[in-house]
C-alpha cells in the first residue's frame, strides 16, 4: 500500500484550503525513526502519540497523555494516520474542521523498536503492531525509556479498537505522570497552548 493510500481517511477529512495541517508531500524517512506528542485542545483535551511506521505517523489519541510512571496505564484509540511532517505541525486548526482546536508539539525526538518474538528474534515493527503488541524505547526531550502499546480490544464486533499505552517498569522506580496541559510548553516552539492559539489565528 503507497503513502497516497494509506493517508487517504487523513486527506478525506480535512479541507487545507482552510486548514494549515501539512497534506503530506512526501517526507523521506530518516536514519532513525521518529514520535511526537501533540496537546490537541479540541472539543475534548487530549493527547496525540505518533510513531512513524514507514512513510506515515501511526496515530493513537491518548485522553490522559502518556506517563512516565509504570503504574499508570493509558487507554489509547487508533486514529488515522497521519503525514511525517505532521510531527512539525503546532498551531491552530480552524472551528468547523476536523479537529477543530489548538495543537501544541509537547513532545518529539527518534524511538527504537524493540520487539522481538518468544526466542529473543526481532519482529518488524508494524509487524508487531498488527499483531496487538508492540515495544519501543523513546528518546524524546521529555520522555525517555521503554514504553509498550497492547491492544485490548480489536473493535470486530463494531466497536472502537483499544489499546494501552504503559512505560516499563525498570527497577521499581517510578516516574512523572502526564503534565498539565494547559501549564505545559512545546518541545518546538516554548510556547503554551494559550500562545499558540493567541498567534495562530487567522486564514492559512
């Protein structure tokens, strides 16, 4: 399946005569592959985690964001998927829109995968997603460490797919929980969400 394909429920679902979202020109992957973390101040406050898998960003949205504590466990829901350059975008996408809110890059930086199989093997990376289990170690400015996503419910019966985003736990040691959204600062830019939204509206 070609990046056109695999992008076409992103493309359907947002006109950029009126949005400033990336249409995804075709980024070339880098040497290592990358995630990012998006506050989305939408009609609900939530997270979006993203990892590249190949030529696109798989998309969950996390309510709660991620944690760096092992005890907390976050529901993630599989959104569409999204361009490379959406790792980039932080700003304002308009009322009406898909999405409609403020966009923030709280987080980003390269992962390495880390799946393997019962003899210690390493399985491939979407590989491992389709099959519901998935590790990876991030390499963020924030978060760092070892982080699992595992499906819990796969949506065959009509229902939305669910899975669990969890750090590690190494050494019995516990970390941060997710930040304050509207107190947290971009990875990118250092601004608030309230300072992008103040500086990002207007026409594309």
């Amino acid at each position: 399946m070609g990046e056109r394909d695999r992008l076409r429920d992103y493309h359907g679902r947002r006109d950029f005569d009126r949005t400033r979202e990336p249409r995804g020109a075709g980024a070339a992957p880098g040497r290592e592959p990358r995630f990012v973390v998006q506050i989305h101040d939408a009609r609900r406050m939530h997270f979006d985690f993203r990892l590249q898998v190949g030529e696109v960003l798989k998309s969950w949205s996390v309510p709660k964001g991620p944690s760096a504590d092992p005890r907390d466990k976050r529901l993630a829901v599989p959104t569409e998927d999204h361009p490379l350059e959406y790792e980039e975008f932080e700003g304002v996408i308009p009322r009406g829109e898909y999405g409609g809110g403020t966009v923030m890059v709280w987080d980003h930086g390269t992962y390495e995968p880390l799946s393997h199989d019962r003899r210690g093997r390493p399985v491939d990376f979407a590989e491992s997603l389709a099959r519901g289990h998935a590790t990876f170690r991030l390499r963020g400015s924030k978060l760092h460490g070892e982080y699992a996503l595992t499906r819990f419910r796969d949506g065959d019966d009509g229902g939305e797919q669910a899975w669990l985003l969890v750090r590690a736990a190494k050494g019995g040691a516990g970390g941060r929980g997710a930040p304050d959204p509207r107190r947290a600062r971009s990875a990118r830019s250092g601004r608030t969400l309230a300072q992008v939204a103040a500086e990002g509206e207007g026409p594309p």
